[in-house]
C-alpha cells in the first residue's frame, strides 16, 4: 500500500488521505512503517498473545468501526488477503463506505489454501466498489464469479512499484556478513504460512537439510525465521547445527530486498515473494500445494513443488546443476507489472470519485 499512499499525496487538491493500520504482524508493520516513512493517523494495536483468527477478527472490527465513525471517509482502500483487509471492507460496508481492493481478483480455488487468506479476499472482493487487479488473470477471476466487469481493471501489483523503490536504496552494512564469499550460492528460504504448520514444516526443513548437507561447501542457506513457535521450535530443532544454514531474526523489507538480489534461488511459501523474487530475475520454488498466483508458474518465474522433501529436493538440484533450466527461470518475463501500478489506481480513484460528486474526496488506507 506504501507506493499508492505515496502517489495519493501527490494531488492533495483531489485527496485527503488517512491512515489507520490494526497491528497485525506488528514487527512486519513497523519495520515497513519507518521504512517508507509512513505515520499512521490511527493505530489500533489489536495483536495479543495466542490471539485465535476469530480474536483479531473481532478485536479489528470494533476498532475500525469507531475509526470508520470518526472519519466518515468517502472511500476505503485496503489491499490484498489479510484479516485486517477483510474487516476493513466489512466495517466501509455497514456504513455505507465505498471500498477498492487493491490486489483484487487472486484466487487459488481451494478455501483451505491458503487459510484463511483464500476467503479474506473473496469476501473483500465482494464487498468492494473497485477493483485492482494485477493482471489480467486476476480480473477474469473477478468476472468468471458473476463482477461487474465496469468495476475492475488491471493495473499491475503495488509490489512490484515497491520493490522497484527498495531495490534502489543502499543496501544496510550489515547484509555482506550473509553473503558467502566463496562463491557459493546463496539460497533464501522463507515458509511461515499457517497451512504448514506441523509435518508440512517438518519436510521442508529436512529438505534444506538435504540441500546443506549435499552441498555443504557450494550453498549457502539463509532462512529468516518467523516468531510463530509453530515455526521456529521445528526450524531450530531440524536446521541449527548445520554450518551452511544461517538461522536469522524476521528481516526487514530492505534487508530482504536486498537479500533476495543477491540470491541464486528463493524457496518460499510467500505470496508476495512469488511476484518480488523474478522482480529480481531470481527464479522461485513455491512450498505450497496451490497457489493463488498461477501467472508466474504459467510464465515460467516460478515452479509450484510443494512441501514434500524429496520433490524439494529435486527440484532444487535441477536448478543448482542445470544451467540452461535455471537461465530459463532467471529470465523469464515477470507478469506482474511494470513499476506503475500505483498511478493507475490513484488515477482510477480520483476519475471514479469525480464522476460521482463534486467534492474532494477522502481516502483511508
């Protein structure tokens, strides 16, 4: 969202903009907050300890209700599959808010996968007024589930305007300290995902740990692991002791930016990653069984090989000894846009609203 409140206060004649986040993935936030010097006008702080989906469901709704009733905005724009983005379009729709989805239209077909953010963005998507897609996947998505086709359009992702910022800042001193200096190749690693909790997590750890060991002296592993215990006893438990893998603290996007162009290869279960990761030229091996974002597997940037060790394995060796397979990924077309994804949705915005009323309009994030 950084890159459209960014554009958005490009035309303070047209727009008023406030903020408000919830505090879910607090750390995640903060970091991204300070980075692309955002100030949040309301901040719920909603996150507590073991919170259950149905807490931070019901913690956001009060919250934003008494926002929504403060600010009485024109629009409401929320962006992609979170919990927060969900009750956000739900809170603009009981009081009679018009909404846009930035990031509309994803869909992996299966309500399981990924949980719960599959039905998050159907149910915002059914709520909204407008809809971004980012491609033209995702709008025919929209379309095939009965939308009105006048109220959505492809623009791209934000991610890719985002990344396209980060990747030009100057990279943190502290990153080269990860970066082998041998010429081994660096694999990064990230697998959080709620789906995967359990023995999914478990096959993906021992097929890093297949990976260390067979090429301990050639790849360097870099895992930065989420807070979640669900993720980290099993990590630490299955991954420490091995010389090759760096066991590191959540990175901030910059670092992970960063991270990812010095990468030979990304293993993740990430959805944003799947779309920053060829951003770079930098192929992705998907741990998941579905995949909400299939355009990088049909454009050949990404390969979805699931959680299964072996299959992680052998599909990791194919990239690492076969050149002309890796060369194919790095080098395919990324379809997720071209770094302007923002500006066709703020122009969207102000065009929508002036068609409707003749005031300016204000626009909460």
């Amino acid at each position: 969202m950084a890159p459209v409140i960014r554009e958005l206060r490009k035309h303070p004649a047209h727009v008023n903009v406030r903020i408000c986040v919830t505090g879910q993935h607090r750390e995640m936030l903060d970091q991204a907050l300070r980075l692309f010097e955002i100030v949040p006008d309301h901040d719920l702080d909603i996150m507590r300890e073991n919170q259950s989906l149905a807490g931070v469901t019901a913690a956001a709704l009060t919250g934003l209700d008494t926002v929504m009733a403060l600010e009485q905005p024109d629009w409401v724009v929320v962006q992609g599959d979170t919990t927060t983005a969900m009750v956000a379009s739900l809170v603009a729709f009981y009081h009679r808010v018009r909404v846009a989805h930035v990031e509309a239209g994803l869909r992996s077909w299966d309500r399981a996968h990924p949980f719960p953010e599959e039905v998050n963005r159907r149910l915002a998507d059914s709520l909204s007024d407008l809809h971004f897609a980012p491609t033209e996947v995702a709008r025919q998505n929209l379309l095939r589930e009965g939308l009105d086709g006048g109220t959505a359009m492809v623009t791209g992702n934000t991610v890719i305007d985002a990344l396209h910022w980060v990747a030009g800042m100057p990279p943190p001193d502290d990153l080269e300290a990860l970066v082998p200096r041998n010429g081994a190749r660096l694999l990064l690693v990230t697998a959080h995902r709620r789906e995967s909790f359990g023995p999914a997590i478990e096959e993906i750890c021992l097929a890093l740990r297949d990976l260390a060991t067979r090429y301990s002296d050639s790849v360097r592993i870099v895992y930065p692991v989420h807070l979640n215990p669900n993720v980290r006893e099993p990590v630490q438990r299955l991954l420490a002791d091995l010389p090759n893998i760096a066991l590191l603290p959540p990175l901030d996007y910059l670092r992970l930016v960063h991270l990812m162009k010095r990468a030979y290869l990304v293993l993740t279960d990430s959805g944003g990653i799947q779309e920053e990761a060829p951003g770079l030229g930098k192929p992705v091996l998907v741990l998941r069984e579905v995949t909400e974002r299939p355009e990088a597997v049909a454009a050949g940037t990404a390969r979805l090989v699931g959680t299964a060790r072996d299959q992680v394995v052998s599909e990791a060796v194919r990239l690492l000894e076969e050149p002309g397979e890796y060369q194919r990924m790095a080098h395919a077309v990324n379809p997720y846009g071209d770094g302007h994804a923002a500006e066709r949705i703020v122009a969207a915005l102000i065009a929508t609203h002036a068609r409707s009323a003749h005031k300016s309009p204000q626009l909460q994030s």
